[in-house]
C-alpha cells in the first residue's frame, strides 16, 4: 500500500472520528443545560482522537519510505 493511500485513509478516518465525535458530543435542539449532555460519556475523547490522527497523518507521510512508483519520476 502505497504511502498517499495510507495518509489518505488516516485523513478520512480522522474526519470520521470527529464527525461523529461532534455531533455526539453537542446534541442539536437541546431545550436546556440538563439535556444537553453528550449522547455517550467519551464522545468528546472520540472528536480529540479524530484531529489526532488526522494530524498525524502527516507525520506517518514524512517517515514512510517513497517507492518509485509514488516519487512521480517518469522512466
């Protein structure tokens, strides 16, 4: 697997993570504090992981070696 696949997988999961993470995490159309609460107790840990591994995507792009494939130099 190639190492723009592998980044951008991170990237799509990470963003999974913190959709659902906020949206689980605030609940829409709250009519007071005491409803307001997240849907499940480590919603907000879920968001926090999400940016962490999206940013750290960019690391694991850094520190994968490239094959020659990926470089984009032609023959």
């Amino acid at each position: 697997m190639s190492r723009k696949a592998i980044t951008l997988l991170m990237i799509l999961g990470g963003l999974a993570f913190m959709i659902i993470g906020y949206f689980s995490s605030a609940p829409w159309g709250a009519e007071s504090v005491r409803n307001s609460n997240p849907r499940f107790d480590f919603a907000p840990a879920l968001f926090v992981l999400g940016v962490i591994i999206a940013f750290s995507s960019a690391v694991v792009y850094e520190l994968l070696p490239t094959r020659e494939e990926d470089d984009g130099a032609g023959e």
